[in-house]
C-alpha cells in the first residue's frame, strides 16, 4: 500500500476472459495501482499463498474452481477486500458471493471506470484510517466487545475473529451512533462511501455475516438490533 495524494494498492484480478482481464488491469494501472491478474481459482490460489494483496478482483464464473469456493477459501486465510464480478443477474446469486464474505459485486457488463471507482472508495474507505495523525484512536469498545481498526479485528475477552472491512465499516458507524437508527440506505451511504446501486439485501446480507462472527465470540451477544421497517441501531441494552 502507497499513500500518498491517493490511495494506490496492490490489486490481484482474476478473470479468465482475456479481453476483460486486459481492460480491468489497463484502467487500473492507468490510475497507478501495481495489478496482478490470474486466469483461473487454482493459479489466484497459488498466488495468494506467496504474495499480499490490498484487493482482489473476483470473477465468479471460473473454470476449475469458482469464484465462489475461490472466495471461501480466501475468507478463511485473510479479511483482504474482495470485488466479485459476475454476470449472474439474479439476486440470490450475488447474495451467496457476499454470504461466502465479498465485500462488493459488480455485473457484466460493467464500465471499467466504474470499477476503477469502486476500488479507489473501497482502499480509501479500508486505509484512509493511516492518513490520520498518530494520535488517532484506532480502538472502539462497547462493553467487553473491543474493535480494532487496524486490524479489523474484533476482540470479546480472550477470544478474536477477522472482520472485512465492510463489517468493520458498519459495527464502527453503530458503535459511534448508539441512540441512532440508519436505514438501510443510510448504511450502504456511509459504509460503501459512494453511490451504490446494490439492494436493500446487500445491507441485511453484511449485517448478518457480523451477527454471526459476534455470536462466535459470544453467543449471548444481540449487539446489533433490527428496526423492522427501518433499518439497524445498537442494542443499549446489551
């Protein structure tokens, strides 16, 4: 990661459409981030396992092994930000690739800009944090829950578990709003950090995968309360 007047990162994609690939790490490059492509899961695999990415660019319809099992796998090594790029236009298929822990999706066919875009908001929003002075609290703690910023670590006693940057991006914005209550587009505005063109489902789907990871650590925990009809806010109760 380079910081300087913008955020430049090292950026995996993986796409075994040639043309795509091309195209996605012309444009990427052009804006001064160092791109890495693979052409399939079993190569972007091999890949990960000797080399650090800041984000990763998921093609879902891979041959071997696809996107989504690549995705999975990934999740279980590394909270690293991953796009996936799917031409699947139902709504339940793009649900499961963010169940299994990507961060964002964009379908085909999509403006390489936009992509582009999406990459620049995602590396701000996950590193934007180091452009702080020093002095800059990175630690938020709601009872015996504590969250690390820098890491996207959330800690309760003597147990962890790895957030993505997202879910770390929502459990902040509540934790810093407790008598708040944000509507799901809310969410999408503050913790995406640009114009989304998601569904309400994308929010509830992140929201859910947090719930989880927070039951790991406590099973009693109901940190997060859901507004019917509305949105989320904090339990104060908890």
């Amino acid at each position: 990661m380079t910081i300087n007047q913008k955020i430049l990162g090292k950026v995996l994609v993986v796409e075994d459409d040639i043309n795509t690939r091309d195209l996605v790490q012309r444009y990427l490059e052009k804006d001064g981030h160092t791109v890495t492509t693979s052409v399939n899961g079993a190569d972007a695999l091999d890949i990960l396992s000797n080399t650090n990415f800041d984000i990763i660019i998921l093609d879902l319809m891979l041959p071997e092994i696809n996107g989504l099992e690549i995705c999975r796998i990934i999740r279980t090594k590394t909270n690293t930000p991953i796009v996936m790029v799917t031409a699947l236009v139902d709504e339940e298929d793009r649900l499961t690739g963010l169940e299994m822990g990507a961060d964002d999706y964009i379908t085909k066919p999509f403006s390489p800009r936009e992509l582009a875009a999406r990459v620049k908001a995602i590396l701000r929003r996950t590193f934007g944090e180091n452009l702080k002075s020093d002095d800059q609290e990175f630690q938020l703690k709601i009872g015996d829950l504590l969250l690390d910023l820098q890491q996207n670590i959330a800690f309760y006693k003597k147990s962890k578990v790895e957030l993505t940057p997202t879910e770390v991006r929502i459990l902040k914005l509540l934790i810093d709003n407790p008598q708040k209550i944000f509507t799901r587009d809310h969410l999408i505005t503050q913790a995406f950090g640009y114009d989304f063109d998601g569904f309400d489902r994308t929010v509830d789907t992140h929201v859910a995968n947090l719930r989880r990871k927070l039951e790991k650590l406590n099973p009693k925990t109901n940190l997060i309360k859901t507004v019917w009809g509305v949105g989320y806010r904090m339990n104060n109760n908890e």
